[in-house]
C-alpha cells in the first residue's frame, strides 16, 4: 500500500515539472536616503513667555468726590493730554474759595502794614516816632508779606487739586479696563478708574538658565512664536537683562522688545520666545523622523550599498524638523530618512530613489534678524 502512495506522488511530481514550491520569502524594506546635511546651526534660548505692554498706567482720582463723566471707553486709543474723565469733588470748591478769601485778606493786611510803615518812616526824622515804633512797623510789614506768601501758596495748592479732577491720559496708547462709571465714589484709596498702556513696542520677559545665560548679550535678535499669528513669528531684540538670577527658578531674566506700530500684538498673548545666542558652522544635521530613540540614546541608519549600519550619535541643537548632530557621522554618510520602523543593523533594503526635499544645503539655516 505504502509503495502505491509514494508512486503516485512521484508520478505527480513528474508531471508538475518538480518538487512543491516552498514559502515566499519577504522582500528587504523599502527606504528613502538622503546624504548627511551641513548646516550653519543657530543657539537659540528657549521659554514660554507673554507679552506686556511696554508701560501701563491706573489712572485714580487724588481727591475724593464723585466719578462726573468718563470720556473714554476699553479699546479706545488715546493721546497724551486727553481728557478721560471729570471728577466733580466734594469739598474742594470750598477749600478752594476759603483760600481765595485768605490771599485777599493777607493783601489788606500787607497794605496796612505797609502804609503803618510808611508813615513811621516819615515822623522819625520829627522825633515823632520812636526807634522802636518804627522797628515794629517794619517787622509788621514783614510778617504780612509772609502771610500773603503762605496763603497764596496754599491757593496755588487747591488749584492744583483742582485741575486734578480732570484725569487725562499720561501718554499715547489705548484703554485696557474701565472699571467705574459716572456716579461713583472716587478718591485715593477707592482703587482706578480706568488703566492705560503703551502697546506700540511690547516685552516678553524669557527665562534664561546658567548654562546658557553667560551666552546673553545686549541688542541679540529674538523672536516670538504665538498661535494668532501662525507661522509668522513676531522679531525683537534683546533690550535688557536682569542684574541677578533668580533664587527660586534659577534663571535669569532677559527682558526683549517687540515692535508692534501696527497693532497685530496684544498683551497677553503666550507663546514660545527664542533668542540666538550663538551659531555652530558647519555642523552635520538630520531630519528628526531620521533619527530612533532607545534607552535614553539617539541612532541613526547609515545605507551603505543594500545594507544598513545603526549608529550612536550624540545629539546638540534641536531645530524642530532636524537635528544638529554633535557626534557619531561622517561627511558624505547616506541617512536613511524614511522606512526606519522595522530597520535592524546589517539588515538588506531597497534604494529606490532619494527624498525630494530634505535638509537646506549648507549654511542655509535663517538667522534671527528684526
């Protein structure tokens, strides 16, 4: 029976032209390579930051009185010297008045005295008048020419008061909170009533660690990424810097101004600030998907030929879509920049063509400029 099974099997094979084809092998991965880039890469400062206004002001009542009108509204741009509310005072109008009546009274009082004086000053010669009586007239003058001063003074002191009821802008900018209509209680201590800011040029204050700080210099280009401008991030420099780190964070403070003459900056806005501090020169660098992380170590996949190495590298600057590479590649090393998934090192793959856009030929890299 046995004999029949195995002639008829070989009398298929013969028929088929062989023995049963085997298991498909799978083809090497495909990938995409790219020679190792050279690139003149920035050293930038990184933090999240907001923006303020380059000065702000509470604009409050010195006197206390009643909130009369208010001009101005939030929003609103406003000139230095504008009139933005009236104050209608309490008892200053009084005040005002009774050290009217005072200065108009020290007058009559120095004309009397004066005239007191001017007669002594004539009998003395006559033996009319003491030596003493005429000391007297002259100090009395005296005394009622410093009253006048005193009450003049305090009356050129209620005037100011009062012009003080007209709060005006202190500067050129625009309304960012009103908080008290007309028929409040103002005064001192009763808090503002509107606050004005300068937001033609606007600050971001950037944290800046010990390692890199000593990198910091004046007039250094920086530059602001937020979301409501998309792409297009907004340039400034570095106008100042903090004379101390800070004891909690451990950082010093760079202080950049952003001009904003066309408005398309608000306060308040939080995004990520970037200040160059320095600039590597031809330095290799790879596309960030080029690269595999593992156990806290950076590799890369060199092609040589149809096969692939697994390299070590030592990373530096981050550049968001590639990387500066500090150590472990050569000039002219071929990157596997696609289809690194399932790469294992001495593994075969397929070439068929290279990437059509990849890292900026050298020296390429955009500096930070206003």
């Amino acid at each position: 029976m046995h004999r029949a099974v195995l002639a008829a099997a070989l009398a298929v094979a013969a028929c088929t032209g062989g023995p049963p084809p085997g298991p498909k092998q799978r083809p090497p991965p495909l990938v995409v390579t790219r020679p190792l880039a050279i690139e003149d890469v920035p050293v930038l400062v990184r933090a999240p930051t907001d923006l303020k206004p380059i000065a702000q002001a509470d604009i409050g009542s010195k006197n206390v009185g009643t909130l009369d009108a208010v001009l101005v509204d939030r929003g609103d741009v406003v000139k230095k010297g504008q009139l933005l509310a009236l104050v209608r005072p309490s008892d200053l109008p009084d005040q005002l008045a009774a050290a009217k009546g005072a200065v108009a009274q020290s007058e009559a009082a120095v004309t009397l005295a004066q005239a007191n004086l001017e007669r002594a000053q004539a009998l003395a010669p006559k033996g009319l008048v003491s030596q003493a009586e005429l000391q007297s007239a002259t100090t009395a003058r005296a005394g009622a020419e410093a009253q006048r001063a005193a009450a003049q003074a305090n009356l050129g002191v209620y005037a100011t008061r009062l012009g003080e009821t007209r709060l005006e802008a202190p500067y050129d900018g625009v309304v960012v909170s009103r908080r008290l209509d007309p028929g409040a209680l103002v005064g001192p201590a009763l808090g503002p009533v509107l606050t004005v800011a300068r937001i033609d040029t606007l600050r971001a204050f950037v944290p800046v660690n010990e390692r890199l700080a000593g990198l910091l210099k004046l007039g250094q280009p920086a530059r602001l990424k937020v979301d409501a401008l998309g792409n297009e991030p907004a340039l400034g420099r570095v106008e100042r810097l903090a004379p101390g780190f800070d004891p909690v964070t451990r950082t010093l403070d760079a202080e950049v101004h952003l001009p904003n003459v066309d408005g398309h900056l608000r306060p308040g806005m939080y995004g990520r600030a970037e200040i160059e501090v320095g600039r590597h020169p031809n330095v290799p660098v790879v596309f960030a998907e080029a690269v595999q992380i593992s156990d806290e170590r950076a590799f890369v996949f060199v092609a040589h030929g149809d096969t692939v190495t697994r390299k070590a590298v030592v990373l530096g600057e981050d550049l968001g879509d590639r990387l500066e590479v500090v150590s472990g590649l050569s000039p002219g090393d071929e990157i596997v920049v696609r289809g690194i998934d399932n790469l294992a090192d001495g593994m075969k793959i397929r070439l068929p063509g290279r990437a059509d856009a990849g890292p900026k030929a050298p020296g390429t890299s955009a500096p930070l400029t206003r």
